[in-house]
C-alpha cells in the first residue's frame, strides 16, 4: 500500500546510459530478409539495433553505465543498495550486481541482488530503491537495468532486437528528478513473451504482447489517475517502454499526443530493444533531445514487462537537472558506434555463448569494448572479467 504523504524530496540524483559499440542497420537486415526496408523504419520505426560481441555483456555494459554516474557524485560509500534488473541472466544463483559492485569498488556493507520481472524489473526496483531511500536517511541507493534482447532469425521479433544499460542514482534532494509517491500498478497472468530458463532466445506471441501492452495502460493510468487525483492535462510528457518506436506512438495516440514523445524515442530507435533499460533511455533522449526547458515538468512513465506487470506513474524534473545530464557525451558515443555487416551479425546473433566462436585472446583483440571492464573468459560455465 502505498503512502501518499511522504515528507522526504527522494529520486533520480543521476543517470547515464551504456549499449555495444557496435550496431547492425535495419536497411541491412531487411536486405537479406526480403522485406521493405520501410516496414522496419516506418511500421516499426526503428533504424539501427545494438549487436554485441563476445567480450561484451549485461555486466560489463552495467559497470560502464554505472561508472559514468559514480563520477557524478563525491562519495560512493554513501551506497548502502545496488539492485540489478535484467531478464537476461546468464547465472540462475550468482547476482550480476556482485561484479558490478566488485568493479565499482563499493563498500562491503552495500546490500545487492537481482530482481527480474521481463522489462518491468527495473522500475520494480526504483520503486524499492525510492522506499529504501526514505527509510534510511543519509543513505543512496543505485540501479542498474541492463539486458541484451535476442530474437530467433527470420521472426517477426528479429528487427527489434538491441540492447543496453541503464544506471540510475536515487538519494534525497535529487538533482535530476523527484518521484511522485502515486502510481498505478496493472499486474495479469499472460502468455505473451517468456524465456525458457535454458533458452538464449525469447519465445513470443508478438501480437498478444502489444494488445496486451496498450491493455494494460489503460488500467495503469487510470490507477495512477484516480490515486494522484490528476488529470490528463497535468502530465507535460510521457515517456515509455518501447520495445520498438511504433509500440510507444500507438501507446501515446491512446491518451496523449504523438508530438510530445517524439524526443523521447530518439535513442531507441537507434539501440533497439533494451527490455529494463529501455523507459528509461526514453527518459534520457527527452531529456537530452527536448529544446524545451523541462524544469519542474511532470513526467509520466510507463514501464511494461510481458507475462506480465505494468506501472504508470510519475518524475518532476528538478530546477538544476541540467547539472547532471551527459547528453553530449551520449550523441557522440551513439555516432561513434561501429556498423557490422549481415555476416558479421550472423556469426554473432548466432553464438550467445559466443565467447569461444573466435576465442579469448582474439574476441578481445578483434572487437572494441565500451568501457572499462571486459568479459575475458567463460570457464566452466563462470565468467571472469578483467580490467582494460
Ligand atoms: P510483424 O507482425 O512482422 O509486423 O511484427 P506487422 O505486419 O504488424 O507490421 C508492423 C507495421 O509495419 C504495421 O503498421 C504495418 O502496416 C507496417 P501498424 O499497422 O502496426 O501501424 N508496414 C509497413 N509500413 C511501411 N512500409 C511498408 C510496411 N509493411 C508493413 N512496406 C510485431 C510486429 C509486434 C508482432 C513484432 O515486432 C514482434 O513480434 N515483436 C516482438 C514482441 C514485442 O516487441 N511486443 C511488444 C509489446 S510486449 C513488450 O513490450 C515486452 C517486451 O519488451 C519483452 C519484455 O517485457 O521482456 C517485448
């Protein structure tokens, strides 16, 4: 249940994004696949997918998003939290957050585990981290969303794959956003999009899921609406999960206006599919791409995970979030990114254990890394990173 009249100024101090260095052009790919390349820029809306190599995973990419936001503040012991949402975990016990927690060189005292519930979880866990900042004062907490989506080929899911990272700061008297303490929450057993537990790729049901998307809205904002007690009109943008652009303008023709999500779908059409990091690369692009001074804008968020869970509810953006934003540091790590050929992301689509398609040394010689910390050898099922 949740509590409306909390007191504490708690929410986003901070956040930054990580995807692959490297990126396959949905012209490429509806090249080799038959299809009109305009079914994927203009009926799905998206232009480029994130492709990973082998030395890459939801790990490294976390530690690189998270690195950028741990610059941001003075004094990482104030960490008592680190919860890591992903879907696509490559350990049923260990955490992911462990090595993230081990490479950021937070204090042992910092609690850490994982959380899943598809693209959902990682606004499961903000909303936690929130009631964990509120509870311990002094205390901040840190995020991470980070997934890699892969579809089989030749599926109708292939175009929307893509992946990243997102890490995302919470403390009290936030410089980049505070969370309103109302949302509405839409939870219903469907069998739209599951991963058998040793399966690398996702099975699907791709229409089921998008009705089941726009269903969901409609009982996550009215939830959201009638605990607020606001109104449509009050909401300057909303920004969404977007598993693919056209998902998120359909979403937004249903109750707001098409133009106003525009800059807040820029990056993804880009990265692709990044499941629990996705809303939140949402945010970042608004924030990044709006000519619009967003102080003291109320922002809507609307985060889906399949299967399923949704949850609207809201940020105001605070008067100094200029101070904490990356944006050019962003559109340039963008623009930098390498494209592969179609063999190339063959090859790579086609090995998730891809480690050893081309083996240690040479997966590390051949493919650039993004940040600072790089998957150097996967033995016995157990992966060891090493710093660059
Ligand atoms: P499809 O069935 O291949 O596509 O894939 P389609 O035939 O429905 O066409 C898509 C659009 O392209 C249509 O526009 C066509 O008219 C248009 P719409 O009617 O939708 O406005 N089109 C063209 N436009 C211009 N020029 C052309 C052309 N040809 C066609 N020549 C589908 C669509 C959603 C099924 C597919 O993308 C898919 O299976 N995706 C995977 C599942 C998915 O992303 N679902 C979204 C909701 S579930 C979710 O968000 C959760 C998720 O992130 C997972 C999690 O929670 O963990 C997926």
């Amino acid at each position: 249940m949740l509590n409306c009249n909390r007191k504490k100024n708690v929410g986003i101090d901070a956040i930054a994004f990580s995807t692959s260095r490297y990126f396959l052009s949905l012209k490429t790919l509806a090249e080799h696949r038959n299809v009109d390349y305009r079914k994927y820029y203009e009926g799905i809306g998206q232009e480029k997918m994130a492709v990973f190599p082998p030395n890459e995973d939801i790990v490294t990419i976390a530690i690189d998003a998270a690195q950028k936001v741990l610059a941001k503040i003075e004094n990482k012991n104030e960490i008592d939290l680190l919860i890591f949402a992903t879907e696509s975990s490559f350990d049923l016990s260990k955490s992911a957050g462990i090595y993230v927690h081990h490479f950021l060189g937070l204090k042992p005292s910092c609690r850490v585990f994982d959380i899943k519930q598809a693209c959902y979880s990682a606004t499961a866990a903000l909303q936690m981290a929130k009631n964990f900042v509120e509870n311990n004062s002094g205390s901040k907490a840190l995020v991470i969303g980070s997934d890699i989506v892969k579809y089989s080929p030749n599926t109708s899911g292939e175009p929307t794959q893509g992946g990243a990272a997102v890490a995302i700061l919470v403390s009290e008297n936030p410089r980049l956003a505070y969370i309103e303490p109302f949302s509405g929450v839409y939870t219903a057993d469907v069998a739209d999009f599951w991963r058998p537990a040793a399966a690398n790729e996702a099975m699907f049901d791709g229409r089921l899921s998008a009705h089941n998307y726009l269903r969901s809205l409609e009982y996550a904002l009215d939830g959201y609406l009638e605990q607020s007690s606001l109104n449509l009109e009050d909401i300057d943008y909303t920004c969404f999960h977007a598993p693919f652009n056209k998902m998120a303008i359909k979403a937004a023709r249903q109750f707001f206006s098409e133009r106003d999500i525009k800059d807040a779908l820029v990056y993804n059409a880009l990265i692709g599919n990044s499941c629990s990091a996705s809303l939140y690369i949402s945010l970042i692009s608004l924030i990044d791409n709006c000519k619009t001074d967003l102080a003291k804008k109320r922002i809507g968020m609307y985060s889906y995970g399949s299967g399923s869970v949704a949850e609207y509810y809201s940020l105001v953006i605070s008067d100094q979030y200029k101070s904490v934003v990356l944006s050019e540091e962003n559109r340039q790590n963008l623009a930098n990114r390498i494209e592969v050929s179609f063999d190339e992301y063959e090859k790579l689509g086609t090995t998730t254990e891809s480690f050893n398609y081309i083996g240690g040394e040479n997966a590390i010689a051949c493919y650039k890394n993004i940040g600072s910390v790089f998957l150097a050898e996967v033995k016995d099922g157990y992966r060891r990173y090493e710093e660059v």
